[in-house]
C-alpha cells in the first residue's frame, strides 16, 4: 500500500475566492465586470495626473528655449558640404 504524497500548497486545489493572492487574480481575470476602482482612488490619482501635468508645463515653461530647427537664410544649403 502506497501513500500519495503530500502537496504543500492548496492553492491550485482550492476552486473559490479564498482570498489568497493568486486565486484573486484568477477570479478578477474570469470577472472583469465585478472588479471596479472605488471612486475615492480614481478621484485621487486623477488629482495626482493634474497636479503631474501641471508640474510638467511648468517646467517646460521656465526652461530655456532651444531653436531644433531654426530658419536658415542661406538657400537652405544643408551644412554639410559633398567637395
């Protein structure tokens, strides 16, 4: 007569939410219509994306300017020459 032997984890035999990490993931992936952000998180971090933006135009504003590709008077003669 043989033993079966003993497995440690029960979480790949377990068929509910538990609460354990990797069967929630498995319920929310088979439920996405269930799984919704609460109101308090998407106001927050929608507040955090304003004051992000915000930051961002100011800092481009105090930045120095940078002519990229700046007009050219010379017949637009590229500046390498081929001699």
């Amino acid at each position: 007569m043989t033993r079966r032997k003993k497995t440690r984890s029960l979480a790949d035999k377990v068929q509910i939410r538990t609460g354990k990490r990797k069967d929630f993931k498995k319920w929310r992936h088979e439920n996405p219509d269930q799984v919704a952000s609460t109101t308090r998180f998407t106001q927050k971090k929608r507040q955090q994306r304003k004051l992000q933006a915000a930051r961002k135009m100011a800092r481009q504003d105090s930045g120095q300017p940078i002519a990229i590709h700046p007009e050219t008077s010379d017949n637009d003669t590229p500046d390498r020459r081929d001699d």
